[in-house]
C-alpha cells in the first residue's frame, strides 16, 4: 500500500513540475511554404503560394498559339504579380522548374516585356508556364517552382 502511495505521489509531483516548467513558443513557417505550396519560389525569393493563394491574386488572359498554329486561352496569375507577391524585387532570370525537374530559364528583360506571359492553373489544378510568343521549350508544364537568379 504504501508502494502504491509513493508511486501516485512521484507521478503527482511529476505532472506538477512539467506543468510548472516554462513553454516555448514555437513558430512554425506557414504551411504555404512547405507542404501545402503547389508553386515555390527559390533563389532571391523564398516563398510559396497554394492554388487558393494564386486564384486570389489577379487574372490575366493570355494566347499561346503552338508550333502546329493551333491557338489556345489560358487565364492565371502574371509572373509580374507572382514575383511581386513572394517580394522579388531585382533579379536577372528566373529558372520554372517542372516537378520532372525539367527547367526553362527566362530573363528579366522577357518578362518585363511580357504582360500576358502568366502561370496558368489548369483544369486538373497543375500550373503551367504560359509565356505567349517565346519558344515551346518554355511553356513549361507541370511547373512546380520558380528559381529566382
């Protein structure tokens, strides 16, 4: 019996002196920049944006007509407002990486001149590269990340 008492004592005073013991906050990073992001931004930018977080932002339309002359509609989210959001004020190209770590780069002076050129949601919920009258080999599909250089 007496056993019995000293145990329940020891777990009493156990659960008293860890209540008792000092919390430390932690803050955690925004579930947008680790496991929620479906676009993530690299580089000079650290950053990350869910698809709720992108269909907020502005639309804009945009036109890529392919190499076979067939046009198709896309509407997204500017690179100018995706790079202006994740707080990318200078930089000198941008790598748009595919989640099969296909990469394309583009400079600074393509987008600045580019007011259509977007990242598109697609049906499926996947992003796209849509970057109207620059080569096929970057529209990239599937894109998962924006490298800022």
């Amino acid at each position: 019996m007496k056993a019995k008492i000293g145990l329940l004592f020891s777990m009493v005073v156990l659960i008293a002196a860890a209540s008792c013991a000092p919390q430390t906050e932690t803050t955690a990073a925004p579930a947008t920049l680790v496991e929620d992001a479906a676009l993530v931004m690299s580089g000079a930018a650290d950053a990350g944006f869910t698809l709720e977080d992108l269909q907020a932002m502005p639309s804009t339309d945009a036109e890529y007509t392919n190499k076979d002359g067939e046009t198709t509609a896309y509407s997204g989210v500017s690179f100018a407002d995706v790079l202006a959001a994740a707080g990318v004020k200078d930089y000198v190209s941008v790598s748009l990486v595919a989640a099969d770590d296909y990469a394309a780069d583009v400079d600074k002076a393509d987008l600045d001149t580019c007011p259509t050129c977007i990242v598109s949601i697609d049906d499926d919920g996947t992003l796209r590269a849509v970057l109207p009258g620059m080569s096929s080999a970057k529209q990239v599909k599937y894109l998962v990340e924006i490298a800022v250089n």
